[in-house]
C-alpha cells in the first residue's frame, strides 16, 4: 500500500502543470485569434480612413488654384478659347475646396494645429474677397487685380500641403509602429503556442511511455509483468534457434495465503517484494524475470547449456528462502516450489513451455512443497488422466457411483466395536475402484467436495441409523467443506431425516482445516457441539499448532497419528509420545484412538502408553455397511453368549461408544 500511495503521489506531482500547461495554451490560442482579428481590422481602417480624404483635398488644392490662375490669366489674352464659363467653374471648386477645409470635421481629421488654422483662414478670406470681383471680370485690368490677390495664396497652399503632409507622415510612422508592435506580439504568441505544443508532445510521449512501462510491469515489485514475460517468450522461441537453448524456471511461495491470513494483505504485498529484491540479483542470467501472478514468478534463460543453467538457478532461489524474510516486526520463514521446463520438439508454441513449467510447479505442489522439479512428458500425462478424472469427478455423484464402507474403532480392552468411520469409496464404470488419495483432492479443488460432502453425512447417517444405539459413527471433513454455508443445516438436516441421536456422530477434522479457516471453523463446530455433535481432532502431532488447538476448543476425542504408532520399532520415543498425549488427553477430559495399528507389538505399546481406543488393520479393513452389520451382530451374539451387556464399555468414551 505504501508503493501505491508514493506512486499516487508522485504521479500528482507530474501531473498537477498540466491544467496550468492546457490553460496557457488555450490562452495563448485565443489571444493569437483576437490578435490576428484585431490587426486585420486595424490595417482594413487605416486603408478605408478618411483621413486620406482631407490630405488629398489639401494636396489637390495648390493644383486648383495654379489653374485657376492659368484661366484667369489667359482669358484676356488675344485669341483665347477660355470662356467665363471656364472662369467661373475654376473659381467654383476653388471655393468649394475651401469650404471643405474649413469645416470642423476636415480640421479634426487632418489634426491641423495653429499654423495651418491661420494659413486655412486667409486663404479662405482671400478667396471670399474676390468672389464680387470674379463675378464681374470684364478686361484685363480686372484679371491682374484678381491674381495680385491669389498670388500669395501658394505659398499658403504650399505650406498647408507641407503641415498636412507632416501631420500625416507622423500618424502613418504610429500606425506602422503599432503594426509592429501586433506583429511582434503576435509572433511572442505564436513562439509560446509552439512552445507550449513542444512540452504537449514531450508530456504526452512521457505518459505514453509510462503507460507503456505501467502496462509491462508490476506495480508492486517493480518486476516485468505476465504480459512482457509472454512477449519476450515469443520473441525467444521465435528467434529459430536449437529449442533445447530456451527454458523457463516457475515457482511459487508455498502457503502465501497463511501468510495473508493471519498478518494481512500488507504483509503479504511486503513479502512479494522482498521476494524480488532478494532473488533478482540471482537471476542476472536470465532473459526476464517477472512477476506472474499472485504469488507467482517466472524466469526465462536462454543458453546452450539451458538445462543446466535453469537447473543451478533453481537451486539459487531455493537456497534464498532459507532466510526468513523480515516484515515489519515480524520474522516471515517461507519457502518456494519450482518447476523448471526445457524446450522440447514437442512444444509447438510458447505457450506450450509455459503450460509444461506449470505441470511440474503443479507436480511439486502435488507432493513436495518447497522443491525443484524437472518437466518430463509423463506429468503432461498424468494431468490429462486427472482431467478426465476432474470431469467424470463432476457426473460420478449423479450416477450413484460412490459408496461408503467403514473401518470400525475398538476398545483396547475388550475389542469390541464403539464407533466405525465412514470412508468413501468411487466405484469407477471403466476404471474400477478408485482410490480417495486420487480424487478427494481433485474434489477440493474443483468445489465438488461440497455436495459429496453432504452426500457422505447423509448416507453415514442412514447407515448408522440401523446399527445399534451403542455405535457412533465417525466423518471426515474437509478444509473446504467448512466454506460451503449448508454444512451446518445438512448435517441437522441429515440427523433429523435418520432419527439419529446428534451425540452418535463425530465430526472429524485435521489441523489444516482449522488453520485454513480458523474463526469459521471454530464457530461452525461450537454450534454443533451445542446440538450434541462429537468433534474429534484427526492425525494429531503432525502440525505446529496442534497443542494451541487443544487450548483453544473443546475436542471430545484425539486421534493419535499413525506416524506415531507405526514408528514405535525403529524409535523408542514414539511410545513416550503417545503415552504424553494419552496423559494429556485424559486430563483434558478427553478420549483418544491410536490410528494405524496393524501389529500386536504396536497393540501393546498403544494400550501400556495408556490409550483407550485403536483402529486399524489389526482389528479390521474397510468395508461395507453389510459387512458391519455382519460385524455388529457376531459381537452382539458373542456377548449374549457369554452373558454380557453390550456397549457397558463404551460410557468412558464420548463420542465413539454411547
């Protein structure tokens, strides 16, 4: 969790510029638009102004006046072609063009100043003054006295031109001046928008890429993920060279789930990545080292001496796990199963090295934890037999094909029978007898130990229901019988349908159950002991915690491993051992049953170390319910016979002899 949440940090902190970068941009964008707007309709003004008109009325009027200087000039002259007509319109646009220069909204347009006032007033004055005098020209005398008056009117004109063209000279050198301001700044904007483009592409490349990253690797070791360790397989079987150079190294960590269980999820992340730093420097050799799934790994090698290679590397990791891993305040031992496959002829694809990897991980599992084991194309055998035994697993309940025989458990001191146990048996319709070893773990895994399960309970308490009231009747559960929410409802429920007295069945578990599904586990049987239900603690000393169990439910029985038993020849300890327990039962207020006694030496070891009860070849083998009938009623006969009570004996014995 903690990798996340840097991980959620430091992502924040490279993404928190973004919205800023996306803002400025589309500022940016905007403003250049605005920009590119404005000076298209500043230049569109300058070019329609009318300011242009007035300077042209003011550089048009020096021109008008020359001419009419000329046509008064050449009116009198001998053999002229000017008319008063002529005469009259010259003089009409002059005085026109002076109207216009006086009006307020010429003088405002061309921004006149003082000087160009007074020069405007005394052409227009002069002009005004002649107006009677052109009206009545009538001989040459006449025409010299009108161009004495408009012979300083030039130089007026001139001047006004030269002040206008100025004038005007200073707002066009303003215009271009804020012509080039916009264009400088529209270029900054146009600079900051590529700008601004430039670090989209880079930010969006370095997402890209970290996406990419993200996508191939882990994110809680760091490790390439299953999708790149299935790219670079590929890459390497497709590389055409000898098959036997490529092998894969699988493994995984044996009981990771106890460790999630009872320290947390967290503690099981932080082992995952301890995992990886420990073992990646071991693993420089390989192609890839990536995390699968879970608590999965794998590793690619890629050598002449593959087999080899894989093999040592093998051995490496095992010997890593020899360490305890340190979480937090609290010292972790696991260890790790590893299956390692060669390429071989065989294998088409490289999905099929990967699938024979993971038959001989499945392998070690199946027998060993915490060893190595080589693929070989006998365990691709042996898992197609155990699917095609999976799906005839699923149609075996439906077709009647299961039965129960029962090994009874006798006094130790009169040998008589107390309780029997129920052992399910799978009568195959081709393969014959089918031993529980093969298909009960195929039925935990698959979930079909749920219904078989119930069907168990139910048949051992029909069978039970015909004995006499003086024999119990004993049932294994299994660890995973303890998730399925109707066991406790089908065991009442089987009771009931059998008018079986509740203190008749025993209930048997092993430490694995409890450790599995410790709370669960726990609550299910208190309630069935309130009912009446027997519990018996099944192959007790073979776990670590099985002295804590003791402490911490109430057993009514303890079932002694046969290890125990078994071993007594060869090891003097053994029966100290079971006289130990014995001592410790009897003073808990329980009962105990020596499994696996097949010799008289282990009868008499068993009963001088104080035990009770025995089950075992000794006294009998597996069989069937007419067999135990047969069984049950010799017994009966024998102590009828002899003049004895039956079942006196098993009062001391809760839950075997009522």
């Amino acid at each position: 969790m903690d990798r996340v949440r840097a991980l959620a940090r430091t992502a924040r902190r490279e993404y928190r510029w973004e919205p800023l970068l996306l803002g400025t941009t589309a500022v940016l964008g905007l403003s250049a638009a605005a920009l590119l707007f404005f000076s298209a309709q500043y230049m569109k003004r300058i070019s329609m102004s009318p300011e242009n008109n007035v300077i042209y009325e003011v550089m048009t009027t020096y021109p008008e006046l020359t001419r009419l200087q000329a046509t008064v000039a050449t009116r009198f002259l001998p053999g002229s072609t000017v008319s008063d007509q002529d005469v009259a319109l010259r003089f009409a646009i002059v005085e026109n063009r002076m109207q216009v220069l006086g009006t307020e909204s010429s003088r405002r347009l061309r921004q006149d100043g003082a000087e160009a006032s007074v020069l405007i007033e005394r052409m227009r004055s002069a002009v005004a003054s002649v107006a009677p005098q052109m009206a009545a020209l009538r001989d040459p005398a006449d025409a010299v006295a009108v161009l004495k008056v408009f012979e300083p009117l030039n130089v007026h004109a001139t001047r006004l031109a030269a002040l206008t063209t100025s004038a005007a000279a200073t707002r066009i050198a303003d215009s271009e001046q804020k012509l080039i301001d916009i264009y400088w700044l529209l270029l900054a904007e146009i600079l900051g928008l590529l700008t601004c483009g430039v670090i989209l592409i880079v930010l969006l490349q370095r997402t890209r890429k970290k996406a990419e990253d993200s996508a191939a690797s882990d994110f809680l070791t760091g490790l390439p993920n299953r999708m790149s360790f299935n790219t670079v397989l590929s890459a390497e079987f497709d590389k055409g060279e000898p098959k036997d150079t490529l092998a894969v190294v699988m493994f995984d960590l044996d009981l990771f789930k106890n460790v999630n269980d009872t320290l947390g999820h967290a503690a099981g992340d932080s082992l995952l990545r301890l995992v990886a730093e420990r073992l990646s420097p071991l693993l420089t050799d390989a192609c890839l080292f990536a995390r699968l799934s879970g608590d999965e790994f794998a590793a690619i090698f890629r050598s002449p001496q593959a087999e080899v290679l894989s093999q040592v590397a093998a051995r490496q990791l095992r010997l890593a796990f020899a360490a305890p891993f340190q979480i937090a305040e609290t010292r972790v031992q696991c260890s790790a199963s590893i299956g390692i496959a060669v390429c071989g002829e065989d294998d088409v694809t490289p999905e099929d090295l990967l699938k024979n990897a993971d038959l001989a991980l499945y392998a070690v599992k199946d027998d060993r934890r915490g060893d190595i084991r080589m693929y070989h194309p006998q365990m691709k055998e042996a898992y197609l037999a155990r699917q095609n035994l999976s799906k005839d697993l699923e149609m075996a309940l439906f077709k009647d094909e299961f039965e129960l025989n029962f090994q009874p458990v006798v006094s130790l001191a009169t040998g008589l029978t107390c309780s029997l146990e129920a052992l399910i048996r799978w009568r195959h319709p081709v393969r014959g007898m089918v031993s529980p070893a093969d298909f009960i773990p195929i039925a935990e895994e698959s979930a079909m130990i749920l219904p078989i399960g119930r069907w168990v309970i139910g048949e051992a308490c029909a069978a039970a229901s015909g004995w006499p009231e003086t024999i119990g009747i004993g049932v294994n559960l299994s660890a995973r019988q303890f998730v399925d929410p109707e066991l406790g409802p089908s065991i009442v429920d089987a009771l009931s349908r059998h008018g079986l007295e509740p203190s008749r069945l025993t209930l048997e578990i092993t430490e694995t159950a409890l450790i599995q599904n410790d709370h669960t586990v726990v609550g299910i049987l208190n309630a069935l002991r309130e009912i009446g239900v027997k519990i018996s603690l099944d192959d007790f000393g073979t776990g670590y915690a099985s002295l804590s169990y003791l402490t911490r439910f109430p057993f009514d029985t303890i079932k002694i491993d046969q290890s125990f038993v078994r071993g007594s020849p060869q090891h003097g300890n053994s029966g100290t051992i079971v006289e130990a327990i014995c001592d410790l039962a009897d003073k808990l207020g329980m009962s105990t049953v020596a499994e696996g006694i097949e010799t008289e030496q282990q009868l008499a070891m068993v009963r001088a170390a104080g035990c009770r009860y025995g089950q075992g070849y000794l006294f009998a083998r597996p069989m069937t319910a007419a067999q135990c009938a047969a069984r049950l009623c010799a017994e009966r006969l024998r102590h009828v016979s002899s003049g004895k009570t039956p079942g006196n004996e098993g009062h001391a014995a809760p839950g075997l002899c009522r």
